[in-house]
C-alpha cells in the first residue's frame, strides 16, 4: 500500500515538472515546444493510468489548434493549466468529475 502511495507521489511530481515545463513556455513564441510538451503529459499520464489528466491534456490539444486558427491562447492555457493542476493532484477522478472540470473550462472560453 504505502510502495503504491509512493508510486502515485512520484507520478504526481513528474507530471507536475512537466506542466511547470508548459507554464514556462510560450505559445505564441513557441508553439511547437509548447504542443511537445503538452504531449508528454498526455503520454506520460497515459502511461501512468492517470485517465483524468490524459483526457483533459487530449481536449487542451484539441483546443490549441482552435487556437492557432483563431487566437486567444492566453485564455485557452491559463484556464486548462488551471484545471490540469487540479487534477494531478487529485487521487481519483471520476469520468463525471473529469467532465465537469472540463465543463468549467467551456464556460470559460473565448467562442
């Protein structure tokens, strides 16, 4: 039990350096490192059965290439930054919790 918390903890700081890694580059200057490194949350998450993290990084991609058609990646990063620092630190999440976090993200968003 406590190897596994151990486990978790760890994952949890890898993939906590990895977002620090995304906060600290700029999409706009540029955007193929920040779409890099937002894939190795994905991946790492997906690896790591860290389901919650790897579908909101999945829609945060999905969002950045809305993104570079019609601007306002400030928005689309703070908010979806937010919500994945969330959810790596959560435990568990839930498919419904997972959805309303990206709900609130929605809400958010320039259209």
């Amino acid at each position: 039990m406590e190897m596994d918390h151990d486990r978790q903890m760890l994952i949890r700081a890898e993939l906590s350096d990895l977002l620090e890694s995304l906060r600290l580059t700029s999409f706009d200057t540029n955007p193929l490192q920040f779409l890099v490194r937002l894939e190795a949350i994905r991946q790492t998450a997906i690896t790591h059965h860290f389901s919650a993290v790897a579908e909101i990084a999945g829609v945060f991609e999905a969002s950045m290439s809305r993104v570079i058609e019609h601007g306002g990646a400030d928005s689309v990063v703070n908010s979806f930054t937010g919500i994945l620092g969330d959810a790596i630190g959560c435990q568990q999440l839930s498919p419904s919790v997972t959805q309303s976090l990206l709900a609130s993200i929605a809400v958010r968003l320039p259209r």
